[in-house]
C-alpha cells in the first residue's frame, strides 16, 4: 500500500489560524469531501471565539466537529445552535444559505477542532438548505482505540446525519497500533488533529493529509502516541467541481451569479442574526 502525504497551508479563518488541508494543488476531493480546517487550539473567551462573520454558502454541507471548547452556530434558516465535543452541526447549503461562527456568550478556555465540506451532488445541489445538530453519533470499539461515525456509515454502523452520496467521516481516538477494515472502491485520507502516527512507513503529524487512494480493504495505522486522527473516505466524486471561495459550484456562471447576489445582499441567502459584520468577498479573478 502506498500513501501520498501531502502539507496543510495556513490560512486566517475569522479569529483563527487553521491548517487546510483540502483542497490542495493536485488534490481537491476524496470522495465528495472538498474542504478541510483545522482549527485551533486556541484560547477563547465568552466574547471572543471563531468569530467568523456571516458568509454564503451553496452546493456543499458543512460539517463542524469539535475536539475542545465550545462555539456558537446562526444561520439564516433561524438556527442557533451550541455545539460541544462529540456533537455534530451538518449545515446543507443546496441553493444558497448563509451562517455565522460565534463566541458562545458562556465558554472560556481552549478550542479545537475541524470543519469539513461535503460536495453536493447534482441531485440535491439545487435543493433546500437545512440544519441539523446531533447530540449523540455512533461508537464502535477498535483493536486500538475508539471510532466515531461523524458522517456515513461504517461495517454497518450509520450516522444519523445526512449524507447525499457513499462515504464516511470517522473520528478514530487511537491508543495503540490499530487494524481498521475499509470498502475497496472508495478513496481515503487520514487527517491528524493530535498526536502521530504512520501508515506504511509514512510519518503524519498535525499539519499533513495522507492520502491512501482506492482498491484497500484494510488500513493498518502505527500509532506512536495518544492521537486523534480522522478517516475521510468515499466513492470517488464523478461530477466536474468548480470552487471559488465559499461556493462549490459546476460553471463560472453559476459563481457569477451566487457572487453577485451577496454583493448586492438580494434576498437569494437570506439574513443572520449576527453582531458580527458581514464577510464581504473581492470579485472572482476571471472578472
């Protein structure tokens, strides 16, 4: 088995600095998965936490998992919602939505954690935004640690959250070297948010993806410490992508359009209630 290890790029999110890890150069999805932040960890206060304006959203589902610390979700459907470790907040965008990361008015200390994209299919792009928050997700016990269903479903056991097409998301809380079965037709990556750990050889610590492919029905990981790891997997996404900022889209028209509705703030994503200013956007390059 071969593992191509590739390096996150910082960016500043909001109050945060995160590592990136999807999309990269020569590597934009595995499966439908097309985003990756690491945030933190970072301290926060009741006042002062992600604090990641209201920004658009379409195409895509975003997916907010923390390991640390608390934060606050608004959108524009109404939703206000606390999320803690071990829950889950899935936003789908479909046509448009547009949400808020916020100091939760409450938490002070430490926050960790990542958020993920799900592209849509053509099946459900176009479709209604939703919001859903799960407090409780699926465990299964491993030969080395415990796994957490974010997203999907593993050897049979399903996430309650919604997916639109094959894959899975799992948080694998490892103390020892582990043996994990897997679904030959589908790609994975492993993201190490704690600690290290190896595949055939191949070092990932914080700050790298390692990407496994397809064709594996068994993922053996070496762990060299208490590390938190997530398993990204899914049938490869067959669908042409176009991403430009916060938007997954199939052409530079549908951009277009979706850039020139929060430019102008038409009623297309709709309002948040939020103290913090808007996320303005500098027009697409090809303008």
């Amino acid at each position: 088995m071969s593992i191509e290890v590739s390096d996150s790029r910082e960016q500043t999110v909001g109050g945060f600095t995160v590592r990136r890890a999807l999309p990269r150069r020569g590597r934009r999805t595995v499966g439908a998965w097309c985003f990756a932040d690491h945030m933190g960890p970072a301290d926060v206060t009741e006042g002062s936490g992600l604090d990641v304006g209201p920004h658009p959203h379409m195409g895509l589902q975003t997916v907010t998992w923390l390991l640390d610390g608390q934060a606050l979700h608004k959108d524009s459907l109404g939703s206000e919602q606390v999320i803690s470790p071990g829950q889950l907040n899935l936003m789908t965008a479909g046509n448009a939505v547009a949400h808020a990361e916020e100091a939760t008015g409450q938490y002070r200390g430490t926050l960790e954690g990542i958020q993920l994209w799900i592209a849509q299919p053509e099946a459900t792009r176009n479709g209604a935004a939703a919001f859903e928050h799960h407090a409780e997700l699926p465990q299964v016990e491993l030969d080395g640690g415990m796994a957490t269903v974010l997203v999907g479903e593993h050897e049979g056991l399903a996430s309650p959250a919604r997916h639109d097409t094959p894959l899975v998301g799992m948080d694998l809380d490892l103390r020892q070297r582990t043996h994990l079965p897997l679904r030959a037709d589908f790609e994975y990556a492993l993201i190490v948010m704690r600690g290290s750990v190896a595949v055939s050889g191949e070092k990932l610590v914080p700050g790298t993806l390692g990407h496994l492919g397809t064709g594996l029905d068994e993922l053996d990981v070496e762990v060299a410490e208490a590390s938190r790891v997530i398993l990204l997997g899914g049938e490869p996404f067959g669908e042409p992508l176009m991403m430009w900022w916060n938007f997954v889209a199939r052409s530079r028209a549908e951009i277009d359009a979706a850039y020139a509705s929060w430019r102008d703030q038409d009623d297309r994503f709709g309002t948040v209630r939020s103290s913090l200013p808007l996320i303005p956007a500098d027009p697409p390059f090809w303008q």
